[in-house]
C-alpha cells in the first residue's frame, strides 16, 4: 500500500533533470566556511518537524533552510527547480524517507555526504495499514514493539509519523545532533549540549502525557488522519482513523457506520481534524453521531492557525485537547 500520494513521475523526473548538473557540481562540498551564510553550516531539512530538530540543536551554528514552506501540506509538496538545486549545496540534508516521495527522490540524486534519514534513527512499526484495524495495531504493538517483525525506513506498511512520540523523537534528536557534530566537528561541544537540553524538555513533554492521560473515562480518539498511532501506543490510547494512514482518503460508508458504533460503545465525545487537511468528512461524522469536534495538530507544519509557536508548545496543546475529549480526571 502506498502512504502518500506520489508526485507525478514526469514532473519529477523534469525537475530532477533540471536540478541534476547543480546537484552534480556541488554534491562534494562541505566546507561551511565555502558557503555564503557566513560560515554557518548549511542544513537543508525537508519539512517542519525536522527544521525543528536543526533549530533547536544546530543553535547559531546553523544556517535552515525548510524544503516545506508553512501552510504546504508536505505530503502534497512539489520541488522547484531551485530546491533540487539547493539540496546539492547544502553541508547537511535532514529528512524522513517515507513521508514525501519527491524529496526521496530528489535526495537520492543530491549525493551530500551528511545525509540524515530520521527513519534510521529510531524504531520504525506499523499502525493503521488497513483502516478499521487500529485499535489491533495498537494492541499487538504493546506487547511487541522491539519484535522483529516491525517495518524499518519505508518499507511497505511502515508508520512515517514518529515525531509524534516524544520519547521517539528524542531518539531521533541524538542522531541528528551525532550527525552535526560529525559535519561540523569544530562545534561538537555545542552540539552535544543543545541536544542534551532538547533531549531534556522532550523527556519533560513525555511525562506530562504520562501523568496527563494516566486516568481516563475512555481511551478512544477519532481522528481524520492515522497520524497519531506512536503516540497512542506510547500512552495507551487507541486511536480509530477515518481515513487511515493517508489523510485524503475517502472512508466507506461501512468504515463510517463502524466508527459510529464505536464512539457509542466506547464513549468517544469528539471527532479530531487538523489544520492542514480537510475537516469536511469529520464535522460530517460528528454531526450525524452528535459528538463534538476539535483540532489535534500533527505538526506537519507551524502556521498562524497552529495552536502554539513550535513543537513543545503545540504538543501540548494537543495533550490538553485529549484531556478534554477523553475525560482526563
């Protein structure tokens, strides 16, 4: 099955054709003190969660460029030219493979020598392939979540989404900031120390959604989009998607009486949506089931409707959002 929907392959092919003798220059150069961004080191991050991760940990070593401009759904992005070319430039490449086949694509042609796949730095599984099933996802992954049996990088059935798990993407936060400090040696020190400080407030996040979601009146959420599995698994929620793993998929009518009666059987209050997909088939569910909606953000990217001005801030907002629908006591 195929999580996101891919950019048309002659479109793409252009672009990377367009981009390739750029690429093809620039692909051996890493010095930052080459580059015109006054000798900060040049991070190219493909979309906001992992802009995030440079920002935080790159400090004012770094130079961030986002492929994923704010209000752009990233698995809808489509590469200028320029982009491609920019990739080949760069001292350092930051992505997640799986989540938008056309930076894949354009990457694998870059060939930068600090390439960092955000998937290769933590455990990759499997949530919501088939819409309905969820719920057994979630179940199985307690009890098996260091199996081997777990998808790794992009392979078939692989959930993309693991900056949702604070304890993740903290994981993720480490390799990042090795990676830095191997590109940039001569600022190790202060690389290992942002870490530290954002592998700290990442362990803080964890346990406010911890001790926030510990006691419950339910612990089902519906949500338009399947984002949201590592973090249902990590706290014990289980999560029914309306429309799977793609967030533009149409759910059947089958698929939208079955989440009816789950929301009466397990006394779901409010129907999720997100910012940057449409709301239409969720406020229709909630309408006709009489339930509430909200917004529960997957940080896909920050805009002015973002409730907060970064990941800790809209997490949290996300964590106060499930109190209220769950019924956190």
């Amino acid at each position: 099955m195929n999580v996101r929907r891919l950019i048309p392959a002659t479109a793409l092919a252009g672009a990377v054709t367009l981009g390739v003798v750029t690429l093809s220059a620039c692909a051996g150069t890493s010095d930052a003190a080459d580059k015109g961004s006054g000798g900060k080191l040049d991070v190219v991050a493909s979309f906001y969660p992992m802009q995030y991760l440079a920002e935080q940990i790159g400090g004012d070593h770094v130079a961030v460029d986002t492929l994923t401009k704010p209000g752009v759904e990233p698995h809808d992005l489509e590469l200028k030219p320029k982009q491609i070319g920019e990739l080949g430039e760069a001292d350092v490449v930051l992505y997640l493979k799986g989540i938008q086949p056309a930076v894949d694509d354009a990457i694998a042609q870059a060939g930068v020598k600090h390439t960092v796949d955000a998937a290769t730095l933590t455990k990759l599984e499997a949530h919501g392939t088939e819409v309905g099933h969820e719920g057994h996802d979630h179940a199985e992954g307690e009890h098996g979540a260091d199996e081997a049996g777990h998808d790794h990088g992009s392979e078939a059935g692989a959930d993309p989404h693991i900056w949702l798990d604070p304890v993740k993407y903290a994981e993720v936060a480490k390799g990042v900031g090795a990676a830095l400090e191997k590109a940039d040696p001569a600022h190790a020190a202060d690389y290992k120390k942002n870490t530290d400080a954002l592998v700290k407030k990442l362990d803080g996040l964890n346990t406010a959604f911890v001790n926030g979601l510990k006691n419950t009146t339910t612990k089902t959420f519906i949500t338009t989009h399947s984002a949201f599995g590592y973090l249902a698994e990590r706290y014990g929620l289980d999560q029914e998607g309306i429309s799977g793993i793609d967030p533009e998929s149409e759910p059947s009518p089958a698929r939208i009486k079955e989440l009816q009666d789950i929301a009466k059987k397990d006394k779901v209050s409010t129907v999720f949506f997100e910012t940057l997909a449409s709301d239409k088939t969720a406020k229709t569910l909630a309408g006709d089931a009489g339930l509430k909606t909200d917004v529960l953000d997957p940080l896909e990217g920050i805009t002015d409707a973002s409730k907060g001005d970064d990941y800790i801030e809209v997490m949290r907002s996300n964590l106060a959002a499930l109190q209220k629908a769950l019924g956190a006591k």
